[in-house]
C-alpha cells in the first residue's frame, strides 16, 4: 500500500503546483471535484505520471501542511460523496480517498489515476490543467488532440517521435564509437541503437547522433552577472553529432577554468586553485546533455557571467523522479535510449553519482527546478576582487585568440623559459593540464621540442631545423 504521508511530503518539496497535483484547505464544491477528478487523470496522463492528486490540508501558497475539516464520507443532495463522483466519471479510473495524519495534522489525498485509452470525462465533458487553472479541454483544441495521441501512442520520446530531417550521415558516429573502442555495423547500427521509429523512419535520437544534429548548442559569455550586461562571446557547438558538441564543450570549460595562484600563505607550497570544480562541471554538462527534452527542438543552454556558469537543460524531471531521489542519486533517465548510448560508451554510469558530486561540490542550490527547465549553477570562485572584474578578459582573450593553436601557445611560452615545467604552463596559459600534455606530445611527436633532464630539474631544447 502506497505511503500516503510520504507522497504529500514529496508533493509539498515543488516550488509550486504542477499539473498533476492540486492543494487545498478545507475546499468543497461536489461539482468541480468531479472536474478535478477529470482533469488530473488527464493531465497526469499528459506528464507520463501514474496518478494525479488532490490534497486537502496544505496551502497551496506557501505548501506548508496546516490540516483539515474535509470530510469524503459526506452525503451530497442524499447520496454519498464517493457514489456522486464516480457515477458521473466516465471511464472508472477507480480514484480513491485516503485520511493522513502527518504530525498533528489531518490531510485528507484523493488518489486519481492517470488516464488510460480515453480521456477521463466527468458528467461527460473533459477536463485538463493548464498550468493551476482547470479547463474544459475543447475549448483547446490542439491540447486536446495532443491529449489523444498521448494516450494512443505514449509520450513523445527521442525514440518514438519521427525526425523531420531524413537525409542523415553518420560518419562521426562510427568515428566515435571507434575511438572508444567500439565497432558499428553499417548493417545492424541503426536496429541496435534505436534510431528508427516503427515505421521505419529516422526519429530524433537519430538526428542527435548524426553528422548535423540540426540545432544550435552555444556557450555564451557576459561581461557581468546578467544577460543584460555587455556580451563578449557566442562560441556555437551544434549542427554535428551531440556526443562531438559534448565533448567540445567539455573541453571548453577546460579553456576557461583558469588556474590561479594562491600565495597568501608563502611560507608554504604554493597551491593551485582552479576557478570551477571540473568534475561538477562535467557532471553538469552530461546530465544537460542526457536529461535535455530534446523533443522540443531546444538545446542545453550553457552562459558564462562573471561571477557563475548557468547550464539551462529543457523540461523538468522523469516522470516517476522524486525530487528527493533525484538528489540520493537514484535517477530515472529522461531519455532512455540516449542514456543506453551514454552508458554504452561510458560517457556516464548507472551508479548515481553525478548530482550528488555537484552537491557535494555546490550544495543543493547549485539547482534550480523551474516550470520547464533545469538550471544549475556553478559558482566561480576568485583568490581576490580584482580577479573578479578581471576575469572575464582573461576568459575572453584565451577564447578570441584563435591565431595560434595551443602547441604554438606552448611553444612560445617555452621559449620564452625554456626552464618551465608542465604545471606552471598550465597557469602561465590558463588551462588545465589535459590541453598541456596533448600539446607537449603534439611537440613532441613532431621532433621540435625535447625534455633533457628530469621533469623536476630538466629543460626543454627546441629544434627550430624541424
């Protein structure tokens, strides 16, 4: 038997009603709870939620539990409330009431289920949410037909909803699996992977993985700490395979994490303070990436201000995700089919470690549930004010200075102190140490520099007859 207590705990942690769920006090008109009957199961079936709610005994302002006087075992004009509701609900979705006691207080939960293969009517019209208001749904006749093909078909997923863009390449598909070790089968990738909707037409998670995705995915960077403030740079990732955008991004946000100095304390080693927390960046931007309701035609959104990165993921948590679940870890894809790929190539994992690494990093507040998106911050920490105003210049020059690749940046710098080792070019370009090794072996490999010596007392030598 479900845990009644615990499911209005869980209802009251939104920041506000949704669809599914309704508050009230001590409410009662017998007509327009059979409305509500209606429209929740309606509109649960529309989220992809097994029942609707209806809750007596907690203010739907401030969500907090106050208790109740309602009483469902009341006559209504001679007949008992329940018999009133359910001979006038068509189909019987079988909702039931249930008596809380959560503290002190009485809750009274009306339990809706979803609807199944029809709309649920009451005295034989239909009903929906839009947002917190009850409506006649034939008055909405575009949500109506939407209510009808979710009940026929499912909820529109990256795996049953058709691509719009047929004429699809793979090329970097297969040069990515490649580099993790995987081999596709030109013959058998397509069934294996899922990218065909049973009509054998490609459908969204197709168009995500090929060679041109179709949508924009850019990092944008302001001068301040709101989209008002002066912009300095749009760098555009999209239109390529997103596991391709994901990866460039990711090596982006080693670009911009500078690397400072801390020598506060100078009597003992120095200590190199990135800007960000990597890993919860990472984190981050995966569960952007897996999570996104790319069913809407939208990207992740990622902004950097001066003071925060805001990674923006479309649509709100899987259905049957508990908030609380949700941040044990115990996550419930979005998107199935994407998160197997994800999984298959190791790009994440089913052990539900990634939002509790950016809380424990950031604490629960890095997130932000909104009506349709998800945003989480990432704050960006400073050793000194002056590096606050300053930084976004320095983010700003490494990311325009494209007149030099970063085994030419290393170069120079070598130059300059032939003396230098791998951890201070990090600091002295800004970057992380992944962009320095690649760019010590490309040097390397090329025959125009060698270390002579040990990587603590060594130097490096550099053959300008290459």
């Amino acid at each position: 038997m479900a845990d009644y207590a615990e499911i209005v705990n869980e209802l009251t942690k939104y920041d506000s009603e949704e669809e599914w769920f309704e508050f009230k006090e001590n409410w009662f008109e017998a007509h327009a709870l059979g409305e509500y009957i209606s429209a929740l199961s309606n509109s649960a079936a529309m989220e992809g939620r097994p029942y609707g709610y209806f809750v007596w005994g907690v203010r739907d302002k401030t969500h907090e539990i106050v208790g109740t006087s309602f009483n469902y075992q009341q006559d209504y004009k001679n007949e008992p409330l329940q018999h009133y509701l359910a001979r006038q609900t068509a189909p019987d979705v079988g909702f039931s009431f249930h008596n809380v006691i959560i503290g002190t207080k009485k809750v009274v939960v009306l339990e809706i289920p979803a609807a199944v293969n029809v709309p649920t009517a009451f005295d034989k019209e239909r009903y929906l949410r839009i947002g917190s208001s009850k409506e006649n749904v034939s008055k909405y006749p575009e949500r109506e037909a939407r209510l009808f093909d979710v009940l026929k078909h499912g909820l529109p997923s990256v795996d049953n909803q058709e691509s719009e863009y047929q004429d699809l390449s793979f090329e970097r598909l297969f040069t990515y699996y490649a580099g993790r070790g995987i081999s596709l089968k030109q013959e058998t990738f397509k069934k294996n992977l899922g990218l065909l909707t049973r009509d054998g037409k490609y459908n969204i998670l197709a168009q995500l993985l090929s060679d041109n995705c179709h949508m924009p995915i850019r990092v944008s960077i302001f001068r301040g700490e709101k989209k008002s403030s002066p912009m300095y740079s749009i760098k555009e990732f999209g239109y390529t395979c997103i596991l391709s955008a994901m990866d460039k991004i990711l090596e982006y946000g080693d670009v911009i994490n500078l690397i400072q100095v801390d020598e506060q304390n100078r009597g003992m080693i120095r200590k190199d303070i990135s800007l960000f927390d990597m890993d919860a960046f990472r984190e981050a931007i995966i569960n952007a990436f897996a999570h996104n309701k790319w069913t809407d035609g939208n990207a992740p959104m990622i902004t950097v201000y001066s003071n925060r990165i805001g990674i923006l993921s479309r649509g709100t948590l899987a259905p049957l995700q508990t908030i609380e679940g949700f941040f044990q870890g115990e996550s419930i894809p979005v998107n199935q089919k994407l998160s197997d790929v994800f999984l298959q190539l190791h790009i994440s994992e089913r052990s539900g470690r990634g939002v509790p690494k950016i809380t424990d990093v950031y604490g629960r507040d890095a997130f932000e549930f909104r009506e349709n998106s998800i945003v989480v911050t990432i704050p960006l920490r400073y050793l000194s004010a002056s590096q606050n105003i300053e930084v976004t210049d320095k983010v700003t020059d490494k990311l325009i200075d494209k007149s030099k690749s970063w085994p030419e940046k290393i170069l120079a710098e070598i130059r300059n102190n032939p003396n230098i080792s791998q951890p201070h070019l990090a600091i002295a370009l800004g970057v992380g140490k992944t962009t320095i090794q690649k760019g010590i072996a490309s040097l390397k490999e090329r025959g125009i520099i060698e270390r002579i010596g040990s990587n603590k007392n060594g130097y490096w030598k550099i053959n300008d007859e290459v």
